[in-house]
C-alpha cells in the first residue's frame, strides 16, 4: 500500500505486467491523468483505493472483468461518464464508491450502476438505494436463517424429550402386561454352573419363559 505517501504523476500503463497483485491502494496522493487500462488486466485484484487523487477521464471498460474484485474506492477524483457494471464480491455498503452525488463539479454527475455508496464535492457519502435494498434484503434473509435454525433446535428438542418420555411409559406398560418383575439375583437359581451353557431360572416362571 501506497496510501498518502507524495506521489505525484501518472499511473503507468505499465502496471499490468504486476499480473499477481492483488492490493493496489493510493489513496490520498496527488497522481494526475487517466486510470489506465491496465488496471482492468490485473484479474488478481481484490481491492483497489484510488480516491482522493485528481484522476480524471472515464473509468476503463476493462475493469467489468476483475471478477475477484471485493473494494473499489475511486471517489474525489474528476472522473467523468458512466462507470462499467461490475459483479462486485464485497459484502457491504462501502465496497463500491464513486464521485456519484449530488451536488457535483460536473453539469451531470458521474453514472455508476453498480456503486454501493455515492459521493458528492462536498465529500458527503450516502448508500445508494440499490445498496439498501440489496443488503437490507440480505440482513433479512440470514435473520430468518437464523431464526429457522433455533425453531428447529427447539422442535428437535421438544419431541425428543416427549419421545424419551413416552418410551419410559411404554417400557413399564409392557413389563406390567407380562407381570414382569425384576427378580434379585440367587445363586442357588444357577444351573450348570460348571458348564459352558450356563443360564439363570427368574423368581417366577413368567421372567425365565
């Protein structure tokens, strides 16, 4: 990272050589000129900070491709058009930033379909309405997920301990059907002791039946 370190300049298109990178933060530095195209070939990126520099032109169509990018923050800058729609993989409401506010130094703000959050001159940020409806909807669905969840461990847990319950009567309602009784052990009840088929007589003919 690179971020408000005094640099000056231009990006180099030269930058799509660096194939594996997968940070490029320069924010808050004073570079100058157009966001090069080479940017949109480093497909490693997952997180890419550009803002507050004076970058101006349009954003390149290459940029739809970075498929693994998660953060891409290009606000106070001058850039100007409609930003390339973007599958973005980041998981909240700043993943996606522009210069797409109001008011703004231009007669027409800059276009961002995909943007999360929008920026205005005043360095004023708010979540788009696409964002709020996106992980609104979201937080709604990993509630009821949750919710789900705990009724099920609670159904689970109610029929196991009637199950566990009733198991115990029904155990006791057979035994009682049969007259069984539990019988203490004699050892003057033993046949064959001496010998391997060695086996038990009960108290009653109904427990050795």
């Amino acid at each position: 990272t690179l971020e408000n370190g005094g640099l000056s300049g231009r990006i180099s298109n030269a930058i799509a050589n660096l194939t594996s990178l997968e940070t490029l933060h320069l924010r808050d530095n004073d570079l100058k000129g157009s966001i090069p195209d080479g940017i949109g070939k480093l497909l490693n990126l997952s997180s890419l900070r550009l803002s507050y520099n004076a970058l101006t032109g349009t954003v390149p169509d290459g940029f739809s491709s970075l498929s693994k990018l998660e953060i891409l923050h290009i606000h106070g800058n001058r850039l100007r058009g409609t930003l390339p729609i973007l599958a973005l993989n980041g998981n909240n409401e700043s993943s996606f930033i522009a210069d797409c506010g109001s008011p703004s130094d231009f007669e027409t703000p800059l276009e961002c379909p995909s943007c999360t959050m929008c920026c205005n001159t005043l360095q004023e940020c708010d979540a788009t309405k696409e964002a709020n409806v996106r992980y609104g909807i979201r937080a709604v669905y990993t509630m009821a997920a949750m919710l789900g969840f705990l009724l099920l461990v609670v159904i689970i847990s109610f029929y196991y301990r009637r199950l566990k319950k009733l198991g115990t009567r029904t155990f006791h309602s057979i035994r009682r059907f049969f007259n069984i009784e539990d019988t203490p052990y004699d050892e003057h009840d033993a046949i064959g002791r001496e010998s391997v088929y060695s086996f038990f007589l009960g108290g009653s003919v109904t427990g050795w039946i």
